[in-house]
C-alpha cells in the first residue's frame, strides 16, 4: 500500500448469483462489481459516476463491507497502519468499522422515526462504549452543532426536519466516531436544490476541518466535478476511465466519458443538448455484451471492440482508460464556463 | 418574433387544502399563459406548487381541494373555463387526453400494470373515437414506433414491467399523444432517468412537438432541463410565480432574488467548476398558512425589514414579457 493512500481497493468483485427452481440451482452470476482496482489518497474525494445499475453503491457497500465481496482486496490505513479490511473477522471488523462510515441517499429512509436526534447520533459512540450520560450528551452537541443544526432540537424525532436537515443529521452520526473514510452514497440527489448547495458545502468544510476521506458515490455529473479531485467513470461493474477531476472533464477519454459529459443539460439556454446522444440503454450486469460492454451503444465502436475486453491502462500521468482507441480517439469534454455574470 | 396565440391562459388560481394542521395553500395566485407551439417551463422546488397547478388544470386534485380562479382553454376559437367545469364530468373527460394529456415522472402510476401497453393504447383511442379494434392497433404500433421504440410489432404487446424505464417513458408519452393533444403537461417526466437516457426523452419530446404542432408546460426542478426545453420559464415559489420571462431573460438577466440565487447555487461543469457554491440559507418552507407577505422574505439576502414582511409584493412588468414580485422593482 502506497503511503500516501488511505483507501486501496485491489481486483474488487461481487457476484450475485441467479437462481432457479425449487433448488435454487445457480444459473448464471450478475456482475454488479466485476475487478475493480482504485485507491483515494488521504484527506481527497475520489468520485464515482455511473447510470443506475453500475454497480457505484455495491462497490461503495463492499468497501465498508456492509456486504461482502466476492473477490479482491480493500486495504485502509489506519492510525499509520494498514488494515485488510476484507480479511477481518466480525469482531476486529466491528472495532475497524468506526473508521469508515457511510451516508446514505434517502434522509426520509435512513433514520429510524422512534428514536430522537439524541439517539440517533449518540448511538455509534454508546455502541462503541465510548461515551456516555452526560459526556454522551456533550459530544452529541457538539457533532449536531458542527453539521449547523440548532442544539435545542436534540430531543426531537426526524419527522419534524426537512430532507436537509435530516442530511445533516446522518452526517453527524457518521462523523461521531472520528471516521477517516466516509462513503457518501447520492447524499445530495433527494434533496432540494436551493438545500444541496448547503450540503455540498457542509461536506467540504467537514473534509477540511478533519481530514477525511471521502469516496463520493453520485449519477450527477456536475456535483461530481464540483466536489471531486478525482473521478472514476464506472459501466456495468467496470471502471471505464479515471483521472484527476479537470482533466476527466476537459479531456475524456472513453467514449462513454465522453456521451455522458455531453448528456448533462447545461444551466445555459444557448448550449443546446450536444449531437452524441447515446442510442440504446445500459445492459445487464447478468448478460453484458461481448468484449467492450460499451461497444453497442459506441460510435466510435471496430470489430476488435466486439472481440477483446479493453483493459485498464494508463494513457496520460493518472489518466487510466479502458478503451482501445483511447490513443487514437480525440474526444469532446466540457466546454469552457463563461465568465462571471454580471447580475 | 412570431406572433403569439394563447392555448391556456390561467388566471389568479388558488388550489387550498385544508388540514387539520391549518390551510395548505398550495397554489396561491398563480397566473400563466402557455402560448401556441411554444414550451412554458415551470421550474421550483418542493412545495412550490407547481405540481398542484398542472393537477388544477386538468382537475386531478383530491376532492377537498378548494379552487377559485379561472383556466381558459382555447379551442377552436371557443374559450372554456377548466375550472368551471365538474370535476368529474362528461366535459372535462372529454377535453383531458384529447386536447390536453399529461405525462408523469413515473410511468408506472400511469400505465396499469394488468394489460398490455397496446391495449392501453388502444383504449384511449377507442374511447375518444369510433374505429374498428385493427384500426386502434395498427395506430397503436404506429404512434410506438413514433416514440421511437424498437420492433413496436411486437413491444406492442408487452406489459408495463418488460419494459425499462425509458423504454415505458416513451410508451407513456405514445399514449398521451393518442389524440394529438394541443397541449401536453410533462411533470417531470425525466427525473427518475439515466442522464443518457434523459437526454434521449428531451430530443424526443422536441421532435414531436415540431412535428406535431403543440403546447407543452414542462414542470421540473432542474434548471439545466429547462434551459434545454423552456421557451418561456416561470421560476415558482412558496405557491407563488416569483418570475416569469423568456428562457433568456431568467437566465441571462433574472431579477428575483430567488431566480438569482438558485442559478449561483447549482454546480455547473466547466474549468473552473470548483469554486465554492452559494448555498440558500434556511429550508424549503412548506405553504401551510404562509402569511401575506414576500414568499422569499425569510431567505433573502437582501430582505428589506417593514417592506418585505409588510405585504405580497405585486407582480410587476420590468420588460417585455419579463415579470418579476420583488418589492426591489417597485
């Protein structure tokens, strides 16, 4: 493990099995992570982006094992030291888990109605025996004040917040036991977006203020570049492209980098929808197309695309691509941004 | 500039829902117009109203809603009060799906989940017009494969279920657009889509209505959306139109100080994308007994104490066609 890396995640897989009839024989595997290799140094954002269905929240609950991989390797530095976080036992997990947290999608579905603020983001550190009574109490102010909720709701029940708040308020409980690895699953997407700034916000100031780091799991482009030094693209449980965060948008290189740059709908009513409209859907991780799982949706698609899965390579200083043509292709990223307006 | 005919006009609309908890004023004094072949986008968050103000028009709220107000449909030269009507009567029956359909951001509360996506097709044809059965089907796969649906032959005979997400978007916009309808209410039709496939629904939805010659009222949340879609743009808060003006004025000169926040809160992709983001403070109010004042007086920056919080702002005229509620215009 390179000692400026916090998170390393080598040849990670989870397969599903399909089963049928009454014997639950096993036909066939669902790919949802298929050999993924990628690492986050410490205190930055990796981003991970992809379409429903890619496999983004299955890798991230793999890296905290909140399921277990099939296959492969995650190793955290912990306190200097590396940590085989997928060869613990359930007892040394238990104790590595404060280490690594998550936050979740849905602040409506994450927090549990009948407990209070109180509970809920004291639980981790009474669970971890590590507070309690009125300590318990203090550092729960303490973390409710730091998200930028008023201390005088500790005693009330999720229901009587907003979707923001709530957010906020699952960011508390993973930051209670001094995590160094939070996995942000869509913490944003549910949320309003006058309130998604504010999260956004919060997360960075967070990530300043304690060093963590944060694999940043999200469908939206534009959050993943705003709050992201590095992104990783991922299609049907392979990263197809990753690279520092400025140089995936202005110069991707895997064409479905490239169709999902152009699909994003600009804020900007003279930029009109760009001309590569992706034909077709995404396919199933449980029957994926021949060689390059992207060749029949690709225009840039040859007959070695239908033949050879491309690997993972490196074609620029930290730009990893998984195309064959990726030397050849000159692709179209973001366009510049305007300059400031005026208003 | 081409000349501009009126398909809808609403005029003052208050859609209430009293709780217990006290008067959900949902949609309070809202007035549009949606013109000939052109595009209102309705853009706003949570509770803004702007979902309750397509259900008005169509007269799909819940039963104890209490509506005043008037939503003149143009028809043929005939002008009809939408919300005059039964809500439930042969007349407003008529008029929903034949002059004005609506898709929705989930096609599977559309579509029922029992018959065929042809035979439903089908029947919404049939129920408006008198055609043989081969007729309605022959139109059916006709209006699949106008979509852009692949082998429409045989998908039109598969359920709801068999079909992905942007495959069942595109079925259900096939079937709000039966009876070539003047005007088409899209509720967020692209939300719970991949962003490649959104893009496809987008290109589609354009296509159609310069083929087919109608209105849309395109509601969403995403402003990126409606930069695409919208020729005229209506931002909506708290119940209320905040702004209304061309795609261009709200985005290139907004006047509100809410349309002016929310373009600097939302992350852009670009060079110099990770600049920090001006976040709106405080939360999405809900309308439940929202006092006579400015929606946006507990979250604006530049509020104005005794002005603000004294009553509704009017709406006023700043250009042409360029409205704006904010007392800093008066």
């Amino acid at each position: 493990m390179e000692t400026s890396n916090l998170l390393e995640v080598h040849n990670l897989k989870k397969y599903f099995p399909i089963e049928k009839g009454l014997l639950r024989r096993v036909i066939g595997q669902v790919r949802a992570v298929d050999d993924v290799s990628l690492s986050i140094p410490a205190g930055k954002t990796l981003g991970l982006v992809g379409e429903s269905g890619c496999g983004k929240t299955t890798l991230g609950r793999c890296v905290v094992r909140a399921i277990e991989p099939t296959e492969g390797q995650v190793l955290l530095r912990i306190d200097g030291r590396e940590a085989d976080i997928t060869g613990l036992d359930a007892k040394e997990l238990r104790a590595t888990r404060r280490h690594m947290q998550m936050v979740f999608q849905d602040p409506y579905a994450s927090l549990d109605p009948r407990k209070t603020i109180l509970d809920i983001v004291g639980e981790p550190l009474r669970v971890n025996k590590l507070a309690r009574g009125e300590d318990l109490e203090q550092r729960v102010r303490q973390l409710v004040d730091l998200v930028g909720l008023d201390v005088k709701y500790l005693k009330r029940y999720p229901h009587a917040f907003s979707g923001g708040q709530r957010q906020r308020i699952g960011i508390a409980r993973a930051l209670s036991l001094n995590p160094s690895l939070v996995v942000c699953d869509e913490p944003v997407s549910a949320l309003d977006v006058s309130v998604q700034a504010q999260i956004l916000n919060l997360l960075q100031d967070l990530q300043a203020e304690f060093s963590l780091t944060y694999l940043f799991i999200a469908h939206d482009l534009s959050v993943i570049q705003y709050i992201s030094d590095q992104v990783a693209v991922m299609y049907v449980g392979k990263i197809v492209e990753q690279a520092e965060t400025e140089e995936l948008f202005l110069n991707p290189k895997h064409p479905y980098t490239e169709a999902l740059i152009s699909a994003i709908p600009s804020p900007d009513p003279d930029s009109l929808l760009d001309e590569i409209t992706l034909e077709g859907e995404v396919p199933s991780p449980a029957n994926p197309p021949s060689g390059c799982y992207f060749h029949p949706r690709c225009k840039y698609a040859q007959q070695i695309c239908q033949e050879e899965i491309p690997p993972l390579l490196e074609s620029g200083p930290g730009h990893h691509v998984a195309c064959h043509f990726a030397e050849e292709l000159t692709l179209q990223g973001v366009e510049d941004l305007e300059e400031e307006s005026q208003w | 500039m081409e000349k501009q005919e009126p398909v809808l006009e609403i005029r003052d609309l208050h859609t209430f829902f009293p709780l217990e908890e006290g008067m959900l004023k949902a949609v309070n004094g809202v007035s549009l117009t949606i013109h000939k072949n052109r595009t209102l986008g309705v853009v706003g968050e949570s509770g803004c109203g702007k979902s309750v103000t397509a259900q008005s028009i169509l007269r799909i709220v819940p039963d104890f809603a209490q509506m005043t107000g008037e939503i003149l449909l143009h028809k043929n030269g005939e002008v009809i009060d939408l919300a005059a009507l039964a809500p439930s009567g042969r007349e407003i029956r008529d008029i929903r799906g034949r002059d004005v359909s609506m898709i929705f951001q989930e096609p599977m509360t559309a579509f029922s989940p029992v018959h065929s996506v042809g035979e439903q097709i089908m029947e919404a044809i049939l129920v408006h017009d008198d055609v043989p059965k081969a007729e309605a089907r022959a139109h059916a796969i006709e209006l699949l494969k106008l979509v852009g649906i692949p082998i429409p032959e045989e998908r039109v005979d598969a359920y709801p279920h068999q079909l992905s997400g942007g495959m069942r978007q595109r079925a259900m916009i096939a079937m709000a657009l039966v009876l070539t309808p003047m005007l088409l209410i899209a509720d967020e039709p692209t939300t719970a889509l991949d962003v490649t496939i959104q893009a496809q629904i987008l290109r589609l939805m354009k296509t159609l209505q310069a083929e087919m010659g109608m209105s849309i009222m395109f509601i969403t949340h995403d402003l990126g959306v409606i930069a695409n879609m919208a020729d005229d743009v209506a931002v909506m808060y708290l119940g209320r139109v905040v702004e209304y003006g061309s795609v261009r004025q709200i985005f290139r000169t907004p006047k509100h100080p809410y349309t002016q926040a929310l373009l600097r809160s939302i992350p852009r992709t670009g060079r110099r994308a990770r600049v920090r983001l001006e976040a709106i403070e405080g939360i999405v109010p809900v309308p439940l007994d929202p006092p006579d004042i400015c929606p946006f007086a507990d979250r604006c920056t530049q509020f104005i104490p005794g002005r603000c919080d004294e009553k509704v702002p009017d709406f006023l005229d700043i250009a042409s066609g360029h409205s704006v509620r904010c007392i800093l215009y008066e």
